[in-house]
C-alpha cells in the first residue's frame, strides 16, 4: 500500500495533466477520425492523402501548401486539399484534347462527397481545389452551418449554382472559379458577411449578380455576362477589387465606377461597353490596375487615367480612343465601334423576335385550329431571322479582336498579396506531380553525392546537377550556397514563392531542399531547387540545326512565341512578389518533344537573388528589360538569324522596320527564307510591330507583357483565319 501512495504521489501531475488537457491537443473524435478516411476514400485517394493509417493523428499533420487539417476542441475546423488535377481554364482552344482532361472516375459521386463531408459540423474553413470533382454541386451544401471560406475552384462541377448557398450567412469567401457552372446566379444578398465573390471561369449569366455592398472582392471574369454595369455598384465603398473581364457587358461604364474610394483593381477588358468616357471623371487615388482595353469605347481618354499612368498600370488599346501616346496607338477607327456596337446589341434582339414571333404563332394556331399553311410559313420565318443572326455572329467573330478568344487580359492580377494569386495560375502545369520537400539524403541519391559527371554549368544562380529520383524521373537540382546573418528566418519568407513556380510554360519547380549550418556570426546555408528536366533542344538549337528548323513554319514559331510570352506573362503577373530580371535568352527557352516553349534559368527569388537582381526603385527597368531580351528572341524567331551583339539586333530592326513601313516585298526579303509561303502577311506584320515595340531604346516606351501577349494571339489569330480559308500555298 506504501508503494501505491509513493507512485500515486509522483504520478498525480501527470494524471491532472491529462485531465485538464484540451481536447484539441488529443485525437479528434471518433466519429470525425472516421470521416477523414471515408474522404480520402472518396476523393480516391489522391497523392497528397497517401500514407495515413490508422495511428495517424490528423491534428498534427504538418501544414503544407497541398493539405492543411486544423482541429479545435476534437473537431476538424478547416480542411484544405490541393489536389493536381487539371481545370477545364488550364485548356486552351490550341492544346486541349480528352487525354489532358483529368476528373474523379466514373465511380465518383459528389452527393456522397457532401454528405459525409457536412458531418464535420465544426469546419469553419473548406478548400477542395484541383481534385477532378465533377457533378452538381447539391443543395445540401448549406448544411455547413458554420462556414465562413469556402472554395471548390479548379474542378469539373458543372449546373446551377444552388440557391441554398444564400443561407450560409457566415460565408466570408465564396471561391467557385474554374469550374462548369451555367446559369443564372442566385440572389446572395443576404449573405450580409461576404467579403470576396470569385466566380471566374465558368460560363454563368447572363444576369449580373445581385449582392450585399460590402463586398471587397469581385472576381466574374471569363463567363457569359451580357448586362449593364448596375449603377449600385457606386454603394461598395469596401470594393478592392472588381474584374468583368471577357464576358459579353454592354452598355455605358458608370462614371462613379472610377472613383470608388477603396478601389485598387478594375478589369473591364474583352466586352462591348461602349460611349464616351467623360474627361473630366474623378480617379481613386487607391487604384493600381486599370484595364478597359478591347471594349468599344470613342472619345478621348479620361484626364485621370493619363495622370495615373505614372504610378499604375493603365490598359486601353483595342478601342476606337482619340490618344496621342504612341504606345497606345492600337486603336480602331471610330466606325468601327459604332458598327460592333450595332452588331453587340442584334443577337438580343433577334432572340426577343423569335420569342415574339412563337407567341403570335401559337395565338393564330388557337384561333384557326392549326392552318398548315401559315404554319410553314411561320417556320420559314424564324428559319430567316436564325440563319442571318448566325450569319451576324460569325461576321461579328472574324471582325472583333482576338481578346474574345484568347484573353491575356482574362489572367492578369495585381500583385497585391500572394493569397490572392488565383489558384489557377498557382496550379497551370499540367501533369506534374505534388510539390515535395526533400531530404538531404534524397538529394544525394539523385546526384549520386554530385558526381561531376553530373554537374551540366554553373553560373550566378549556382551549381545546376542532372538527377534521377527513386521513381526514376530525371530531374534538375540546382545548388545555391548563401552566407548571410539571420538567414533561416530570411529563406523561409523567400521560399513561400517557390512551390508557385509551376506553369506550362516554364521550367517548373518541383520541390526543395535546404541544409543549414551555423557559422558564427554568419549563418551558411544551401538552398536545393528541384527542377523538371525537359528532354528536347533549345530554340536555338533547333533554329541552327537545317532539318529542324524546316519543322518549324510560321504557324508553329506563331505558338512558340505565344508560349514564351505566357511564361514571362505568368513570371511577371502569376506570383507574388512578381519576378522580374529574368535574362531571357534564346538558348533558355527549351521545347519538349510537342515543341511546347518552357523559358528556363529564370530568376530564382532566393535572398542574395532579390538584391542583386535590382534595387526596388528600379523594379520597372527590370519589367522592361524583360521585355527587351523578349524582342530580340522574337527577332531571332521572325529571321532566323542568330544574334551575338547590340548592333545586330539595330541592324536586323532597321530592316524590319524599312520592310514592315514600305512594301511586303521588302519585308518578304528580311523574313526567314524557310517560312515563304506559310504566313499571312498581315499576321507576320503584326508579330514584327509588336517585336519592334519591345526594341524601344527608352524603356518606357515598351509594351507590357500583357500588350505582347494581345498583338502575338491577334496574329494568331489572323494567322488561322488565313490557313483555314485555303491560303496556305500562297506564296508570300
């Protein structure tokens, strides 16, 4: 018994411990520890969701940026999971195909998905992106009673939005972008708490929303919009931001709109807004981001939107405008807009006749009793008004510019906070697998302890190794060794940025790996960056080589171009902090073996990196440097020569230039000999203005990454037009 009261004495702290610890350091509940594993079940089992059993406790799963499990008193309060399953946005019309097209089996069920899911009556937080969900989306999603984020962008749900999403009145963030939704959107304004509404991406309309004004956030770009700006809109004095780009909005833009007093992003791009904008409108002075370009908008610009200039982004090209900037110069004639503007507004109306002419017929038939004849007639008729609305449309899709069907304005974002960069740009690689933290000993196998043999340059941005992982992928590592005080704290800010590094169009990176050692005062540290290998050649190498350069006609370098640009589009929009000084060079844009551009040995934004690369006064000169180094890719592109100094690059423009201003003949004679007769003149003329843009001598007066991205795509555009009437033998 002696015994018994000297154990009890020593062991009844550690008894009260347990007694008084809260629950949220335990296991969850039963019950909900049930749940997560018939969710991993359903969403069939996903990568990031492998390797749980049965003594796992998920209140203690390191975070990551694919999988984030909070627990609160025994209970899951946000769930996140990112997934690496293709959207139905990462497709673009050039490269889509069914074998890309990644969802859930047909064994899936997203009613069953909800149904266990609403059972974590607790979850406050619910993030499912990139998973391959498809199906409706049920009603029954307001049973998460306690909701305040929810978002299920980046998947396949396609229907209605559910009008019982306007009871979650805790919602805070409604993320619903890059999915399949049609229809009109449910009213939400009781949703008195909603701060951010992303609703991008999907083919809703054509009503405008109807939503509380306490909205900061907007996000409706990408749908089937056809509507007026609503005059309430000058009610949201909490709106940030408001994107309605590449929709089909008509009308008038709201003078008021401008100068929203918290207003810092404002997209209006790709629609068919029309009118004068009074010159003399007011500007928040908030605003960083104006895009109002490829709308239908005459007159002059409004004096604000010139003074803003000097401390924001301005867009308005693709307008019939009255400017004097040269760099805006891309302007329609003022016919122009008022013909697209007659056009804009026929296919309404021409709907509203066939209705009209439905009802008369139905009101004659019921007073004849069905006379055949008129009957036929009728049909006739409204076979007529079909046929020419059709014909008005396709009139009305060759003359309207290619934002409509290749929108780089549709993407773009201002940088202001990484969370707010779409998860979409976050996630645009397809196929890659889940970002991966490595371990010093996964390094070392890859490298075989860095053979020599494997070490392929070394340069600014370190020592770059080929590799091979355990599953036998080849792999690049490049090595970065920094010597800083305070560095670990530092690092960690800097490497947030790099699971974000994955798009199509650039090397991606696929995970890292950092050793550090402390030195007093100083702290050493190697920073191992995980690349994907891309097994073909170079853009040079393959314009130097005379068999493969054959390969590649107008309509082929058109996408590489395309491709180069989207991958500087997304180094400089896509993430945040953008990445600018990136030391374009031809010999770093590779292909793969679908000739697919990826811009490689860009700027790895690691500390020594941020400020050696440029001081932040001149973050601008960087952009446009940027910019440069593109124009001379895109003249080594059009020529086909190589260029090694400054003065090649003036001498080949000057007979760009001479060629583009004179006559075809001449500008035939500069042009790569092996693209005779595959190009439509005026594609390859706007491809060499846009290149002679980029060249500027003063920096300022170069183009924005978003201006190249419009000019190549409108070539493209031109480009197929020509090929797919017949024109290819056409010697030019």
């Amino acid at each position: 018994m002696k015994k018994f009261w000297v154990s009890f004495y020593y062991l009844f702290p550690a008894i009260i411990l347990v007694l008084f610890t809260p629950t949220s350091i335990a296991q969850l509940t039963p019950s909900e520890n049930r749940i997560i594993f018939q969710v991993q079940k359903l969403l069939q089992y996903p990568q990031v969701l492998q390797g749980w059993t049965n003594w796992t406790n998920f209140c203690f799963l390191p975070p990551s940026p694919s999988l984030k499990i909070v627990c609160s008193n025994g209970h899951v309060t946000e769930l996140t999971i990112v997934g690496n399953k293709s959207s139905p946005s990462s497709h673009s019309p050039i490269t889509a195909s069914l074998n890309s097209i990644q969802t859930l089996s047909a064994s899936f069920s997203i009613d069953s998905l909800f149904t266990v899911m609403t059972k974590l009556s607790n979850l406050k937080v619910l993030s499912l992106v990139s998973l391959g969900l498809w199906g409706p989306l049920p009603a029954k999603i307001n049973r998460f009673w306690s909701m305040e984020v929810l978002n299920i962008s980046s998947n396949f749900i396609h229907g209605e939005i559910p009008s019982s999403i306007s009871s979650m009145k805790n919602l805070r963030s409604l993320v619903l972008a890059d999915n399949l939704f049609n229809g009109s959107v449910p009213d939400l304004t009781r949703l008195t708490s909603l701060e951010e509404l992303n609703l991008g991406g999907n083919k809703l309309g054509p009503e405008f929303p109807s939503v509380e004004n306490n909205l900061v956030s907007i996000i409706l770009r990408k749908n089937s919009l056809r509507y007026q700006i609503p005059p309430q809109l000058m009610h949201f004095d909490k709106l940030q931001i408001f994107d309605i780009s590449s929709n089909e909005m008509f009308g008038n833009i709201p003078t008021s709109l401008f100068s929203l007093p918290s207003l810092q992003y404002l997209n209006l791009a790709t629609n068919h807004l029309r009118g004068n904008l009074s010159v003399n409108i007011a500007c928040s002075s908030a605003l960083t981001y104006v895009d109002i370009s490829s709308n239908l908008l005459q007159g002059k610009l409004p004096s604000c939107l010139g003074s803003l200039s000097s401390k924001a982004k301005v867009l308005y090209s693709g307008n019939c405008l009255s400017t004097t900037r040269k760099l805006n110069d891309q302007q329609h004639p003022s016919s122009y807009c008022k013909k697209e503007a007659a056009l804009a507004v026929k296919p309404p109306q021409a709907k509203m006749a066939k209705k009209e002419s439905g009802m008369e017929l139905g009101l004659v038939l019921g007073i004849i009793g069905g006379v055949v004849g008129i009957a036929a007639l009728l049909a006739l008729l409204i076979a007529f008004i079909l046929r020419k609305s059709k014909a008005e449309r396709l009139d009305h899709k060759i003359h309207r510019s290619v934002a409509d069907k290749f929108s780089a304005r549709a993407s773009s974002r201002p940088n202001i906070d990484a969370r707010r960069v779409p998860q979409t740009m976050r996630l645009a690689a397809v196929g890659l697998p889940p970002y991966c933290i490595f371990t010093s000993e996964e390094i070392e196998d890859a490298t075989n302890n860095f053979d020599p043999s494997n070490l392929i340059g070394e340069g600014s941005q370190g020592q770059l190794y080929k590799g091979w992982l355990r599953d036998g992928s080849v792999v690049l590592v490049n090595c970065i060794k920094i010597k800083q005080k305070g560095l670990p704290r530092s690092i960690m800010q800097h490497l947030e940025v790099l699971p974000n590094l994955r798009h199509r169009h650039i090397v991606s990176v696929l995970g890292h790996c950092v050793i550090t050692h402390q030195d007093p005062p100083q702290t050493t540290s190697t920073v191992f960056v995980v690349f994907e290998h891309v097994s073909n050649v170079s853009l040079r190498d393959q314009l130097t080589d005379g068999r493969k350069r054959e390969m590649l006609k107008w309509p082929q370098r058109m996408a590489i171009s395309i491709g180069i640009a989207r991958g500087i589009h997304f180094l400089h929009t896509g993430v945040a902090p953008a990445i600018f000084g990136n030391n374009l060079k031809i010999e770093n844009i590779l292909l793969d073996d679908s000739l697919n551009a990826k811009v490689s040995k860009y700027s790895i934004p690691l500390p020594s990196k941020v400020r050696t690369h440029y001081p932040i006064c001149s973050t601008n000169n960087a952009e446009k440097e940027d910019i440069y180094q593109l124009g001379v890719i895109l003249l080594e592109i059009i020529t086909g020569k190589q260029i090694t100094s400054s003065s090649e690059v003036e001498e080949l423009k000057d007979e760009l230039e001479k060629g583009s201003s004179e006559a075809a003949s001449i500008l035939r004679s500069a042009i790569d000999p092996s693209l005779r007769g595959t190009y439509a003149y005026e594609s390859m003329k706007t491809a060499v203005q846009i290149t002679m843009n980029c060249l500027y001598k003063v920096s300022s007066n170069r183009p924005s990454i978003e201006d190249v991205l419009w000019n190549l795509q409108y070539s493209m555009q031109v480009q197929e037009s020509w090929t797919s009437s017949g024109n290819l033998s056409t010697k030019l």
